[in-house]
C-alpha cells in the first residue's frame, strides 16, 4: 500500500493574533489577565499572542501592574510610533504629503502649488520624490514604512484605485497610481477621492462617536464625503458625494465642466466665485482673493461668499433630508475664506430642511483645516495594514523566516 506523504504546513505565530490587536488599538494597557477575561480565551493562547505582537513590534510593554503576589504582570499597548505610514492630498491646484505614525500623528510634513492637470506622470514623479524627501529626512522613516495612502480631486474606483473619468483631472482616466507608486515603495497603496479622506480626517480628529457625518469640500470644485453609521459610503463605483455636479433649484444655466449647465460647481466653486466678484469690478483672480476682500471686509465679497453658501445650502438641504446627519463640516479653500460661506449653507440647511432632520444638526467649519486630507488617508491606509486578517499575515511571514533562519542554522551544524 502506497504511504501518502503529507507536505508539513507553513509555519504560523500564534493563530488570532491580529483578533487580539484590535482589543489593543485604544492604547490601553492591559495585561494578559485582563486580555484573557475581555476575550474569553485561555491564559496560554494569550501568551501566545502577545508574545506573536511583541515580535512584530505592534505592541509593547508600559511598566507593570499592582502584584496580589509574585512578580508584578506586566502591561501591554499599542506601539503607534513602531511603524510609519505616508500620507498625500492631491488638490486640482495644491497638494499635502505627510509622513505620520500608526496612530496618525503627523511626524513631518512638506506643501505644494501642484497642477493637477499636468497629468499623471509630471503629478506622481512629484509625489514619489516628495515622499522619498520625507523619509530621508526623518530617522527609521523608510525602514519602518508600512503603507501609503493618496486622495486625488476625483471619482476613484475604490477597489483598484484608478480614477474614473475625473472632470478636472485630464489624462487620469483610469490610470494605475497604486502601481505605479509600488514601482518605488513596495507596500499597500490604497487611493480614494480626496473628500472622501478629508471626512475621515474630520471625523477622527474632532468627531469620534459620531457616526452621521457630510464633509464638504469647496474649493475649486464641491465635493462631499459621506459617513453614515460610521462607515464611508462610497456607492457603487466610487462616485458618491460628486456633489459639485448637482443642477442647484433654480440656479442659473452657466456651463459647467461636466457637459451640463446650472451644475453648483458652477454657480458656487472657487473659480466662479472668484469671476462673479471679478464681473463687479473687483480684480480677483482665485478664490483666495475673495477670501482676503472678505476678511477686508469689502461688501461685495461678502455678498458674493453668502450666495455661493446659499446655493451650496440649496443642495445640501436634499441631502439633509436624505441622510439626516448629525453633523456637517464645510472645509476647503473656499470654506476657509470665513463664515460667510457657512452662514449661507445655515442659511438655507435650516429653512429648507425638516424640523426633525435639523433638530440636532450641527453645521460648521473644519477643525483640521487643510491637514483634514492627509490625517484622513493616513487612518485609510492604517486601517487597512492593521485590520486583524493583515496583521495575522504579518505574523505568519514572521513566523515562516524565523522558521527558514533555525532551519538554515540546524543544517550548517
């Protein structure tokens, strides 16, 4: 009878030990006692985890606890500054590249006036050696890099990260960044539309626990990142929150970029803000420039900042009603030029929305400003790498060199 030979299985660390990360992730220390009675495993196959996370360097130990006898139990949390990850917010007209740990506090950080419509070549050779600056000039910066993500000013299928007929991106449609990018730093790239990012960066800076949350970005365009029940929503094919291109009630028939006519990014987005001051005589160029007559207080700025919110306010009442946020959060160029804008959207949010929808309703400015973009991709790319299934496999590749290592030495014995 023939012996069926069984080829061994690949070594792995201790099976569950990314489950048990996630328990750690709140920085807490706890010992292994108390990580035994929050999960309800054994003593042992605690151990044996933490001992698999102390090895990856994703936890470590935080002095000791009370002894009821014996040697004080040690504590365990999360390592946040063990790894880095890198960060970049791709505007139609700037960009924010930052080099953050695995909590997302930014470590360093560089800006930029980049032209997006230069194309994707002239963008990413820019972002690559950007990102290359930022790791020299911070110690263990490439040793430690874990991930990268990038928010880009247009609609991205999520799953692969291309862009998908961008209206204000010429020559992106489709195009590979993640690879692109992996062809000079092989981790995870994940791409997302820029708002997208931004409403997480928001959210997890000054808005926690709260799970209903638009984000709304208004600068050369108007865009609108959507949290309900604490999840991003990105719709079918990544386009959702493509608020710039919603015809606003009433508005006027101004050709939009899209192909349509009475579009908000139209009437309300920083370009035709800046030429609506400019046709009253004003020499205005940007959005900017509106903002700096504003703060002047120059009335016709004003004036001209109160409508954009207003009809910014129109749509954003549909969506009121549709979503019933607890919170919107209005950032961007244009949204920075002061509370005019804001004032606008209350303006209208409030009378042409429910009672009940706006019964709670909090509107206002961004708390992280322009930094919103890469916090928020910087929590993207992070939650990917350290979801429980990344970290067992991290774990198993540890396992399996350490493994093929004690093998190598047995056999030069």
């Amino acid at each position: 009878m023939a012996m069926t030979i069984t080829a061994p299985k690949s070594p792995t660390a201790a099976p569950g030990a990314g489950e048990l990360f996630q328990f750690l992730r709140d920085g807490k220390p706890r010992t292994r006692s108390e990580l035994a009675q929050i999960t309800g495993l054994s003593r042992s196959t605690i151990a044996a985890r933490v001992e698999a996370l102390l090895d990856l360097e994703l936890i470590g130990t935080v002095g000791s606890s009370a002894s009821s006898g014996g040697r004080p139990p040690s504590n365990f949390a999360f390592a946040p500054k063990s790894r880095t990850v890198l960060a970049a917010d791709l505007g139609a007209a700037h960009a924010i590249l930052a080099l953050t740990d695995l909590a997302g506090n930014i470590i360093d950080h560089l800006r930029a006036d980049v032209d997006i419509a230069a194309g994707p070549m002239a963008t990413l050779a820019w972002v690559i050696k950007s990102f290359t600056e930022l790791l020299q000039r911070n110690a263990r910066g490439l040793d430690t890099l874990s991930g990268i993500a990038i928010g880009v000013p247009g609609p991205v299928e999520h799953s692969t990260g291309r862009p998908t007929k961008p209206p204000i991106m010429p020559g992106w449609n489709d195009f590979d960044i993640p690879g692109t990018i992996q062809q000079h730093f092989d981790v995870p790239v994940l791409v997302d539309n820029d708002v997208n990012i931004m409403a997480l960066g928001e959210k997890t800076l000054s808005w926690p626990t709260t799970e209903n949350l638009i984000f709304v970005k208004v600068a050369t365009g108007v865009g609108v990142g959507i949290i309900s029940g604490g999840e991003l929503q990105r719709g079918a094919q990544g386009s959702a929150g493509d608020l710039g291109h919603v015809q606003v009630p009433g508005g006027a028939a101004k050709p939009c970029s899209c192909g349509n006519t009475g579009c908000l990014e139209a009437l309300a987005g920083g370009a035709a803000v800046a030429k609506n001051l400019a046709a009253l005589g004003h020499p205005v160029q940007t959005a900017s420039d509106v903002g700096k007559l504003a703060e002047e207080n120059n009335t016709a700025a004003i004036q001209v900042l109160r409508q954009a919110g207003r009809d910014i306010g129109a749509v954003l009442a549909m969506c009121v009603n549709l979503l019933n946020p607890s919170v919107i959060v209005l950032g961007g160029r244009l949204a920075r030029a002061g509370e005019h804008v804001i004032a606008g959207v209350r303006e209208v949010v409030y009378y042409r929305s429910t009672p009940l929808a706006t019964q709670h309703l909090v509107i206002g400015g961004s708390t992280a400003k322009d930094m919103a973009g890469v916090r928020g991709a910087s929590m993207l790319v992070i939650s990917h790498i350290l979801s429980a299934e990344a970290v067992d496999k991290l774990a198993n590749a540890r396992a399996a060199t350490r493994s093929s290592h004690d093998t190598t030495k047995e056999s030069l014995r």
